[in-house]
C-alpha cells in the first residue's frame, strides 16, 4: 500500500494489453489503486495525447507510456521486484509483456496479478 491515503489511478480500457501491462503490475506490487475507463476529453485534458494508459498518483502526477509508468513504479517501490535485475533482460521482459502472448501466458507469479477492471 501506498504511505498516503490516496491511491495511483489507472485510466484504461480492459481490452487494451498496454493497459493490462501496467495493472499486473500494480496489483503485483500491491500497491493502493484504483482502475477507470478512459474518457478520451479528460485524458486529452490530463495529457495533450489521446493515448492510454495514463496513470495518476497520489501526488496527481500525470504518467503516460506503459514502460514509463513501469519504470517509475518499479523505482518508487521496489519491493517486490518486477523485473530481473540485468538490464539487458529487463528491457527484453517489458518488449514481449506489451505482446498478447505474454498476457495469455503469463508466469506463475504474474498470474494472480491479472484481473479485469469494473464495468462502469
Ligand atoms: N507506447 C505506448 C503505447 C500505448 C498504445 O498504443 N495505446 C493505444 C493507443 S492510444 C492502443 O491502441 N493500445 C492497444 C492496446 O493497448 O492493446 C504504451 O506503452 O503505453
């Protein structure tokens, strides 16, 4: 959980794979979040992108690109790690999570991580 109150929010769409990337990820590193959809006029507001998935943090910093926000968590919190710690290894894990292979089969570790968002 986060040390404030508020949580990370995450604006996606449950079809989007980018947007899945990053909730494995948020869930996996139990952090305190919650998941909207998308309404492209606020994230066009929020961002000058019709681009998601955006992530907002409990400071209302404005994240986009999901390797951006996955690097920018995996650096806030740590624990527990999400990538290996090679470089060279890191950046190839994150090339094939955006992919829908990785998603069908994702590992034994990620698996509880993966959910679908609320319907409204
Ligand atoms: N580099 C961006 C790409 C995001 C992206 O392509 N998002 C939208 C377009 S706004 C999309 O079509 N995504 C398909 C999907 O998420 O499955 C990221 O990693 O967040």
């Amino acid at each position: 959980m986060n040390a404030t109150e508020r949580p990370y929010t995450l604006y996606g769409c449950e079809v989007s794979c980018f947007t899945a990337k990053v909730r494995v990820a948020m869930r996996y590193k139990r952090l305190f979040m919650e998941e909207k959809r998308a309404e492209l006029p606020k994230i066009l507001k929020r961002t000058g992108l019709a681009c998601i998935p955006v992530v907002t943090t409990p400071e209302e910093e404005v994240w986009q690109d999901s390797s951006e926000i996955i690097d920018r968590l995996e650096a806030r919190h740590p624990s527990p790690l999400l990538y290996p710690e090679s470089p060279l290894i890191a950046r190839s894990v994150d090339s094939h999570s955006a992919s829908r292979a990785v998603l069908r089969s994702p590992s034994r570790h990620l698996a509880s991580a993966i959910g679908s968002i609320p319907q409204s």
